[in-house]
C-alpha cells in the first residue's frame, strides 16, 4: 500500500492475494522484476493476477529496449486484472505516456478491471493523450470497471488546454467503467465536464483538486445535481474551500437523488461561513446516507449561530445513518451526532412520518422494528422515539365512516403502548 501526500489518495490491491502479485521496479534505465513469496515462474504466471510498476527515485528514462523488457514481462501473465503505476515519494522523472499507450495495447489483458496510474508525472501531447483514450476504450479493454489517473498538483498546470477532453469523454462512455478517480479536471473543457456529469454507467467518483479557483468545479456540482447514476462522490481539495463552494455543495444535495455516499475533505482549514452553507443543504438531502467532512490544522472554533445551525441540521435530516465532522471543536458534537445517527438508523423517518406528513405508521411497523436485528444495538434509540410521540402508532388509515370518531384517550394509548413490551 502506498500513500501520496500530494494527492492525497490511498491505493492497494484490494481482495487480491499477495502470492499472486508481482512488483516491476523501474530503476535507472532497468527494469528489474521483484519476486514476492512464493516467487513467480514462467511456468505458473498464469497465477498473477496483480502487477505494480514502481518507479524509482533514481529512475531516469525507460529506453525503447525498456519499454520492450516491460512488455515481454506482461505479456507472460493472461490473467491480469489488476495493473497499478505509481511514483514514488522523491522520483522527479517518469514514465512515458507512449509507454503506457504501448502497453494498454498489448493483447492479454482481457481480464483486467482495475487500472491504476499514482503520480506517474505522464507528459504527452494532446495526440498522445487521444492516443490513450483510443486504447482504454478498445475490445480488449472491455472488463475495466475502475480507472484511476491522480497526478501530482504541480504537474496538472502543465497540461495542454483540452488535452484531456478525449479521455474525459471515453470514461465518461466506457461501457464496463463503474468508478473513476481523477483530478485532470484542469485540462478539461466545460462542454467535456459535462458530458462526463452524464455518464450513463459510471456510479462511484473520487476527484481530486478540481480546479478550486475556477469555473470547472462549480460546473461540475451544477450538472450533478441531475445525475441519477453516480451513488458514491469524494473529493478532495488542496486549496481553501470558500462560501462559493459550500453553497454550490448545498444545491447539489438538495436536488441530487442519487448520490448515497460523499466525502469532502480539504488539506486547509476550514471556514466557518463555507460550513453554514453546506449545512443548510445537509439538512434538506433526501438520499445522503453517509457525509463526511474533514479539513486541516487544529480544528475550526464555531460560533453558537453555526453550533445552532448544526444541531437544526440533525433535527431535520431523518436519512443520514454515518456522518462525521473532522476539524470541528466541539466538547459535545460527537455525541449529539452519534444520538441523532443511532435514531435515523433505527427508523427515525418511517416511524415518526405522521409528523412529517409521510406515509402513516401503525402499531406493526413499530413490533417489526423492534423486532429486527438489524435495530438491535438502537433498541434504546426506538424506546425513546415511542416515549416521546407514544401518538404515532395510532397514524394510520381508518375507514371513511370511522374519521370522525374521537382519537384514543392518552391512558388507552398508555395501555397500548405497554402490550408491545
């Protein structure tokens, strides 16, 4: 597993056995195989399944007698289905983007799924990087299902203007590609980012510095508001996120209704006008089941209007089941949001919707939830719901003659509330 600070993205090979593996470290202008144990032969590479091309802090150019060692040594192995490139930490020089077009052409890889470029430093022209989009999108690349091109921030500037737009637009209609993680957003047109916001397939994104300062992030969150494919959205800021940007935010959660899962993270502090905004978003989302918020240094010291406006948000959103606010001082945060996630996870929604004007809720609805496992560990949660709205069992449907008879007395609801102990 390796980790990169710059981009602030953690790779590894997931679900895939370490004895199927194989690490090629580029060094210099060599390419030297790694072993793992057992070490891999000739005779069982049918059993690697994984290869990491690491490239060396002393790596210095790949030579075209290079390029051929590294494709003769893929070529040895019909089962990839993971291929990871990365840098490392001190490594100023890269690979080639015609070697890694060479190699998305070689005929064996059939089976692979997972392709992963960390930090590589690809320079190229646009035709090169046409070139790229051609060869993810031909027939032998028809079971890719992730793609990951996260490069160093300092590199993005140096990407030719639309350069990328052709491999925008392939992940955008690849039709195996469920999840993409990028931050060649910088070298994208807007006409581009749309197109990728309405991808038909893809359902899971991770994107990295999407141009803070300029027009293509807010592009971006106005065409997902309409996207009804992608359910899982990270994105991760090196640049301070500004009022701008908590309110583009807020508008995507109101209007999305798809998105289940999103993570915002920012490597500088956060502010506290940024975090009333997307509050007020939070507390509107009718699908967000998970939020995560994180930024830098010692934590934000939030004024008793934006603690006020926290706790109105967990109040009125009745979906979330995880949330988490990292970089927020607070003495009793933590535990209102455990609270308040503990009774949206054991069905504060459904069994209060009399009170929110949804469907009615009977007495069965509430012996079905204290009766499922999967509320056990809330049982105190949906004790305390009913102690409080013991009204709410007797929300449902009653014939058309029986409307106007007068409700129970608060002892006969006292008494029925005790027989479903």
């Amino acid at each position: 597993m390796t980790n990169n600070d710059d981009d602030m993205t953690t790779t590894a090979t997931v679900g895939i056995d370490s004895s199927t593996c194989m690490t090629i470290s580029l060094q210099r202008d060599q390419v030297v195989v790694i072993p793992n144990l057992p070490p891999p032969t000739v005779q069982d590479s049918s059993a690697i399944r994984a290869i990491t091309i690491a490239i060396a802090d002393n790596f210095v150019q790949l030579t075209d007698a290079g390029i051929q060692r590294l494709e003769d040594i893929l070529t040895r192995h019909d089962n990839l289905e993971y291929i990871n490139i990365e840098r490392l930490t001190h490594a100023v020089t890269s690979i080639s983007l015609g070697a890694l077009i060479r190699i998305l052409w070689l005929p064996n890889l059939a089976k692979l799924t997972d392709l992963r470029i960390l930090g590589a430093n690809l320079l190229g022209s646009p035709d090169e990087w046409q070139q790229l989009a051609h060869a993810i999108l031909r027939d032998h690349l028809q079971s890719l299902a992730f793609i990951c091109i996260v490069e160093p921030l300092t590199w993005l500037s140096r990407i030719p203007e639309r350069a990328l737009d052709p491999l925008v637009r392939v992940c955008a209609n690849h039709p195996t590609l469920k999840f993409v993680a990028t931050n060649l957003f910088s070298g994208v047109s807007l006409a581009a980012i749309d197109d990728f916001c309405q991808s038909p397939q893809i359902m899971g994104l991770h994107l990295v510095d999407t141009d803070v300062s300029g027009d293509r992030v807010f592009r971006f969150f106005q065409q997902m508001q309409s996207n009804s494919k992608v359910w899982f959205l990270s994105i991760a800021f090196a640049e301070t996120v500004s009022t701008e940007h908590g309110k583009a935010i807020a508008q995507l959660l109101c209007h999305n209704r798809a998105i289940a899962n999103l993570s915002v993270k920012s490597k500088q502090p956060l502010h506290e006008d940024f975090l009333v905004e997307l509050l007020q978003g939070l507390a509107k989302a009718q699908k967000l089941e998970e939020f995560s918020l994180e930024g830098s240094g010692d934590g934000l010291v939030i004024s008793d209007s934006c603690r006020a406006r926290i706790g109105t948000t967990l109040e009125e959103n009745k979906v979330l089941r995880k949330l988490q606010l990292d970089g927020i001082q607070s003495d009793t945060l933590g535990e209102e949001i455990d609270i308040f996630m503990r009774l949206n996870r054991a069905g504060r929604r459904h069994l209060l919707g009399c009170d929110d004007k949804t469907t009615p809720t009977s007495r069965q609805d509430w012996m079905d939830a204290l009766g499922n496992h999967n509320t056990r560990n809330d049982l105190n949660c949906l004790y305390y719901l009913l102690s409080k709205n013991p009204e709410v069992i007797y929300c449902q449907d009653q014939p058309k003659q029986q409307q106007e008879e007068p409700l129970p007395t608060k002892k006969r609801k006292a008494d029925d509330i005790s027989s479903l102990d």
